[in-house]
C-alpha cells in the first residue's frame, strides 16, 4: 500500500492525480481546526498544506508524519524547529506562483495610481463627475523601491522596466550593491529606497527579524505622493502606523493583498478609506498558479519520499 497524504484544503487535482498516478493515496478532508486536523492525519505519513498550520502539538500527535508539502511559498505556517527536531522533511513550490504574485502586485499598482476602485464605487453612486474631480496618475517612467528582492521581486522589476520604463531600486542586505544587468540598484540602505521611491512594493518573508519592521519610521520616510503596495504577510508591517500614515495624509494610498490579523474583517478601518485597495490574499491565487503549485508540491513529495533531495527542499533531514 502506498504512502498516504492528507489534503485538508483546497488543491488542483492536477498535483493530486499526479499522486495517486504514482501509487499515493490521497486523502481528501476540510477540517475546522486543529482537533479535527491532528485527527485527520492519523494514518498519513504526509500532507499538503496552504494556510492550515503544522506546530508542535500537530506534529508530536502525529509522529508518523515524514514530510510535509507546501502549497505556496511562506511557511510561516509550519514550526520549521520542531520539524527539524523530529526529522520530517519540508518542501515548498518557491517558484509556482510568482508570475501571478508579480502581476498582482503590478497591478495594485496601476490601480493605486489611476485611483480605479475609488472612482468606480463614486461611478456606481452616478457621480460621474468624479473623473474632473480626482484625475489619477501613470506608473510610466516613476521610481519603484522594492523591499527585498527574490523571485517574485525580480519579476515585478522586469514588468515595471521593460512594461513602464520605471527606475527600479532595491533594499536587499543579502545582495552585492551596485547596479545589475537587469537595471536594478540594490542597496543596503532601506531610507533610500523608501525616500526615492512613488511607488514602495514589499517581498519580504515573515520572520522574527521582519515582523513589524516597516512601520513609523518607513512610513515616515516614503512621499506624501508615494503609494504603499503589500504582496507578501501581512504581519511584516505595523497595520497600526500604516493606518495613521494614511490618515495624516504622509502617504498617497496603498494597495494590500495581505492584512495584519488576516482575514481583514468589515470593521478594519482600511476598508474603509477611499484611497486603499485590499484584496484577500489572491495574488497567487490564480487557475494558473493553482495547477503549478499542485504540481510542484506533489512532485516534492514524489521525490522526498523516493529518499531523493527535492527540488525545492526547506527542511531536509540528512540521512
């Protein structure tokens, strides 16, 4: 009988015939919590998850479980210590939706700028003199800072040079400074980049080190002009200073994919401010990316399981 993994959230089929095309069982459930999910993984000796968490009392209640597949990129989500500790592998799919990522964060962008949900909520109320009223701006030719450069930064460098003809500058501490073939200036001075830019875009994972490490003080720092663009965790900015910073009018309006509890419920004040745009975290969360990233998790396991390195390996006991 083959190795059988949990899915307790939704995953394209895709990654899951994959699976069962090589001899897996996979096990299908939507649990509500984590009682119904540690039961859930009786039995399984893997599982794939998206936002559903694997912490310590998952994991010590389920010491059969040998890898565990990310179904994104973050894994926030998953006691990374704990997995080393008990020898369970981690693999996750880095580069599955970082086009749709990238887009996304483009496009919050160009709606920050052209003001786009604001004027259609006052077009819907018949206030068809709001486009005298409140004229937008373009994205052509401005200065983006870009907050951390991985993947999905790079990507949006490259649509913002080659689609805009932007001035793309980088705070990355983990990169050579200095200008790159691919027209970007890395720096290692984040006020840089927050003062140069109309344009700030985030790409930068939650850790102990980044969370809350944009607040006040970088809000501060950014244009009254500038716009505020968020794509990665919520939990990497101050929700608090980036609510203040939009009220006082030290910054033009930000476009969210990710909030800070997440979800963002009626009551959050963002909601309700004309010049901020908050989707609910999708912008990896396309027909498209859905297909790569079930694809690339169930191949992870494919090969953890065959005691081969995986491809994109986060956690991985040396036998």
């Amino acid at each position: 009988m083959g190795h059988c993994i949990l899915v307790p959230e939704v995953v394209d089929e895709s990654g899951l015939n994959l699976l069962r095309q090589a001899g897996f069982q996979v096990k299908k459930v939507s649990p509500t919590g984590q009682e119904e999910l540690i039961r859930a993984l009786a039995g399984c000796d893997g599982v794939i998850v998206r936002v559903a968490k694997i912490d310590a009392r998952v994991l010590a209640a389920n010491p059969q479980l040998k890898v565990i597949g990310k179904h994104g990129v973050g894994v926030d989500n998953i006691d990374l210590d704990c997995c080393r500790v008990r020898g369970v592998a981690v693999v996750n799919t880095p580069h599955a939706n970082s086009q749709s990522v990238a887009e996304h964060a483009v496009t919050l962008m160009l709606a920050c700028a052209k003001q786009i949900n604001y004027k259609a909520s006052c077009y819907r109320r018949e206030d068809y003199g709001v486009k005298d009223r409140v004229p937008g701006g373009e994205i052509s030719g401005k200065a983006l800072g870009l907050i951390g450069f991985g993947n999905i930064a790079a990507q949006v460098a490259s649509m913002a040079i080659n689609g805009f003809a932007m001035q793309v500058t980088a705070y990355d501490p983990f990169l050579p400074e200095g200008e790159r073939p691919d027209g970007v200036t890395v720096v290692h001075d984040p006020e840089t980049v927050y003062r140069k830019a109309d344009f700030i875009s985030v790409h930068i994972p939650a850790t102990p080190q980044t969370i809350r490490s944009i607040g006040t003080r970088e809000f501060g720092w950014m244009k009254p002009t500038a716009y505020f663009i968020n794509t990665s965790r919520g939990n990497v900015v101050d929700e608090s200073a980036l609510i203040t910073a939009l009220r006082a009018g030290e910054i033009a309006g930000a476009g969210l994919d990710v909030s800070d509890p997440e979800p963002a419920w009626g009551d959050n004040p963002l909601h309700r401010m004309d010049n901020v745009i908050m989707t609910p975290h999708c912008a990896g969360v396309t027909a498209d990316s859905m297909r790569h990233m079930s694809q690339d998790v169930a191949r992870g396991l494919m090969e953890a399981f065959d005691g081969k390195k995986p491809t994109w390996p986060v956690v991985w006991p040396e036998k």
